[in-house]
C-alpha cells in the first residue's frame, strides 16, 4: 500500500483493509470489485490487484506464509527487488537493506557523494559487516526508511540531533552535494468525451488510451491532437489533473444521447456498486454541473 504514497495517506486505507479483513484468508477471498473499493481514491489501483493474487497464492501455495528465498518472493505478483528485501528483512530479518529514495539519500549523504555517481549495492556488500554487525536486521531496514522520512530529511535534515553526524561527510562538508529533485513529467493534454443521457447518466467503457487507468471505466479519452477540432461535442471545460507524477491537462466535452457504441456502459452520475477511480469521479463532478 505504501507504493509511491506518504504513509499519512496510507493509513486510513490501512486500517480499512485491516478492519474489514482479519486474516489473510479472508482477504484472499475477497472480490476484485471489493478491494478495489476500499481502495478508492488512494490510486496506483494496480497495488491492490496484486495484493489480492498475492494473497491468493500465499494462502493455496505457502500455508499463509511469506517464503523465504528472495527467488520466490519475487515471483509474487507486484513484488520487485525492493518490496522482496523490505520483506525478507521486516518479516524474516534477514541482512539486507530495502533501498528506497530515503535510504539513498541517507547513505550518499553519509559519503557526501551523488546518488547517481552511488552504485547502492555494491555500497551494501562492501559495508556488509559494519551494516549488520547487530543482527536487528529487521529493526535496522525499517530504522533506515524511518530515519530518512524523519531525520534525514530531503529538505532541513535535523544534522545538529543526528547520532550520525561525527560520521557524516555532509554534515562535515563545506561543500554538500545537491538534494535530488522530485520531478513532474511534463504536461499532456487529453480530450475526454462524455456521452451523457436525461437520466443522470454517463456512458463509461474499459481499454481506453491512458496506459495507469486502461482497465477502468472513462469515458472516450484522446490525447489532445493540434488543429483537430471536435465538432460534433460540446466543449465544456478544461483543468488540470495531476496523477503521482504525471500532470494531465483535461478538455472535457459532452454530448446528450440515448444511443452508445457496444463497448460502453451507463453508470449513474450519483451513486455506483462498481469500482469508480477518482480520475472517473472527477469527470462526474464535472459533467454533473449541466443537469
Ligand atoms: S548528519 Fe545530517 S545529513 Fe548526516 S545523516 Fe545525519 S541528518 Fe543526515
């Protein structure tokens, strides 16, 4: 859950999932469509996808246990070289460190030297003996993340307080590397076509142009193309829509008719069973504004 998203965020997602299932085995029961919900508005919906086929192999493959070679784990679906080290290392306290964006900014900081010049691996190997000497390795993986978020700061480390500093290059050098920067893509612009009805509703389909959300319901989504002018829709608004990094800027235009091509749906503007992104949701609002 914590992919790509502040641990704040998180939480009440978190509690949610965890009040609403009490063992792993319930979860893995659960359907799509329900965890998908709980989900909502959280983003990078493809996490709780995953989750759900990992716990439904994790409880038919492994007895609802986390295996413990790095190999398998990796295989669990969604799971990548750091989710695995984070877990070895949380659940099996095995010696490794789960390298994340915090943890490459405490260790270049600690050697003063660039993330990009940092080969973070090797750093772990050749540090191997000092990095693991208390065998807390589990403490030691979560500590690192910990200390980067609250400490280790990107911006204003707390150098003065850190039990590190008489180790620290950074906090001894007069001349500090830079922090690296968070960026935003650049901008795209997409026309969004909305075929509406007198009932309050909006016609939705799957498999639409925008790769993160492809398997959702949208209405008709184009990226915007110069000089092409849509004259058979009515213009309704533009924004701005900002997804994790990426920045969208959003045409919206509408159009009132019963008839829909095959592959759409009507969805209620109002209130819906089915799983509704909040990039979908916003549309809503948007078009709700004309009845
Ligand atoms: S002294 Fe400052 S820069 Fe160095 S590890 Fe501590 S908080 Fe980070």
């Amino acid at each position: 859950m914590l992919q790509q998203t502040q641990v704040k965020t998180v939480i009440p997602y978190f509690l949610k999932v965890t009040k609403r299932f009490k063992t792993l085995r319930s979860f893995s029961n659960c359907t799509e469509n329900e965890i998908l919900k709980l989900w909502e508005g959280l983003g990078y919906y493809r996490r709780a996808r995953n989750l759900l086929k990992t716990s439904k192999i994790l409880t038919k493959k492994y007895n609802s246990r986390l295996p413990k070679s790095i190999v398998e784990i990796k295989n669990l679906p969604g799971v990548g070289n750091y989710t695995a080290n984070a877990l070895l290392g949380l659940v099996h306290n095995k010696p490794v460190i789960a390298i994340d964006g915090n943890v490459k900014r405490v260790l270049s900081r600690i050697i003063n030297m660039q993330e990009n010049k940092i080969d973070f691996n090797k750093f772990v190997e050749v540090n191997n003996e000092k990095l693991f000497s208390s065998k807390r390795n589990s403490d030691l993986v979560e500590g690192l993340m910990e200390f980067g978020a609250i400490i280790c700061k990107p911006k204003n480390p707390i150098c003065n307080d850190c039990n590190l500093n008489n180790n620290c290059k950074y906090f001894k050098s007069s001349n500090k590397i830079k922090s690296v920067k968070f960026r935003m893509k650049k901008n795209k612009n997409y026309d969004v076509f909305c075929y509406i009805n007198k009932k309050k509703q909006i016609a939705l389909k799957k498999n639409n142009e925008l790769s993160f959300l492809s398997k959702f319901s949208l209405p008709e989504i184009r990226e915007t193309k110069k000089n092409k002018k849509n004259n058979s829709w009515k213009f309704l608004k533009s924004y701005r829509n900002n997804i994790s990094n990426k920045k969208l800027k959003i045409n919206l235009y509408y159009k009132f008719s019963n008839k829909i091509p095959s592959s759409f749906n009507w969805y209620s503007l109002e209130k819906n069973e089915e799983f509704i992104p909040t990039f979908t949701k916003k549309i809503f609002r948007q078009v709700s504004i004309l009845f």
